[in-house]
C-alpha cells in the first residue's frame, strides 16, 4: 500500500528575503558592537577630543650695533637692559644681554639683590673686543671674566666654528663662543648654575634657544 504525504512547500517572496537579509546582517553588527572594548572606545574618544597644546610667542632680540638677532620665550622670559647685574672688570664686555626670567626680572627691579645680594643666575650674551686678534682658546684663557676654564670642545653656531667650554666662580659656568668674522669681536653665550632648585633647567630651555636661533645679521 503507497503512502502519500501532502508536503507544503513554502515559498517565501523575493522581498521577505530581503528583509531576513538586513535583519541577520543588523544582529551580526550588534553583536560585534558588543563585543567591542569599551576602555579602548574611550581612550579614542579622547584622543579625538584633547586640545593641541598653545604654541609659545617668541620674541626677537636684534643688535643692529653688533650684528646679530636671537629668540627667546616671550612667556618664560624677558630681556631688560636695565637690570643688567653690575661689572666692573677691567675685561668687561661691550655688550651684556640678560636674560631673566619674569620672576627674577621683578625682584631685580624691585631692589631685592641692591647692597651686595648676589643676582641670580641667568643667560647672557657678551659681546668682547679682540684687539690682539689672538686665537679665541687663548684669549679665553688669557680673560679673567672667565676663571677655571675646562673641557673643550669645537661647537658650531650661527654657521661659524666656535668653542665650547666651562668655567667655576660665584656660579659653574657654561659657554659657547666664537669670533664674528664681519669685525673679529667674540660673542660668548653663557648660562650660569647654582645646582640648586628648578632655575637651572628654567634657564636651559633659554639657553638652547639662544644658541639654537642665533644669527648673525648681514651689513
């Protein structure tokens, strides 16, 4: 005896496939959000969303007397002629610029450091005649503004080959020169350290400033 089964075939419409489609697909993406490390989406957010730091204002100090211009941190730092710290060695620079920075600028104008205190330390620039026209190592040596000279060294600056060296006295002592060949001066660049506090590594952001965007000015 045959056995029949009556068997329904479904069918379903070409755009109920459709929807089936997007549904799956909705679930798989779902579930894959899910599965997603919230702490990493975070650290993105903030990535996306942290501010670029300001970018610092930098003034110009330009010689036209001695040919020659150098930045510094207009925030940080100021440059005042007026508190230039006193100098009564018979080699005493042409020219002194001071770099202070705006604390150390106030006391000085307020009359912390008058009767004898000893000013803090700083950068400067000098400026030096050379009448001798001796080798800038010997007239180094031969300068009693620079004492317990030591180590050394060929350095470059402002296109020109200069010296770098280290100097001990009321303060250690490091310098960059060289001779400016428009008029055979020496250009000295020092930053003087106590070895206490944070003003040594303040006033190391100058120094490398100097050095690094000193130029001489074409006449």
């Amino acid at each position: 005896m045959e056995v029949k089964y009556n068997v329904k075939k479904w069918i379903l419409h070409p755009m109920m496939m459709g929807l089936l489609a997007i549904a799956t697909i909705a679930c798989k993406t779902e579930m894959n959000f899910s599965l997603t490390n919230p702490a990493t989406a975070e650290v993105v957010s903030l990535e996306k969303s942290t501010p670029k730091p300001a970018r610092k204002e930098h003034g110009i100090y330009k010689s036209d007397r001695f040919g020659f211009q150098f930045s510094y941190s207009l925030q940080d730092f100021v440059i005042d002629n007026k508190i230039t710290t006193p100098n009564n060695n018979v080699n005493s620079p042409l020219a002194a610029i001071d770099i202070w920075t705006h604390k150390h600028a106030e006391k000085i104008r307020a009359g912390e450091y008058e009767g004898g205190t000893e000013y803090p330390a700083n950068v400067r620039v000098s400026v030096y005649n050379n009448r001798s026209k001796l080798p800038l190592q010997k007239w180094i040596q031969k300068n009693n503004e620079f004492s317990a000279t030591r180590e050394f060294k060929t350095a470059k600056i402002a296109g020109q080959t200069g010296l770098k060296f280290k100097s001990s006295g009321l303060y250690e002592n490091e310098h960059v020169a060289f001779i400016n060949p428009k008029n055979s001066r020496i250009i000295a660049i020092t930053i003087s350290k106590t070895g206490y506090g944070n003003n040594d590594a303040i006033y190391e952001r100058a120094y490398q400033q100097v050095i690094n965007s000193f130029t001489l000015l074409n006449r």
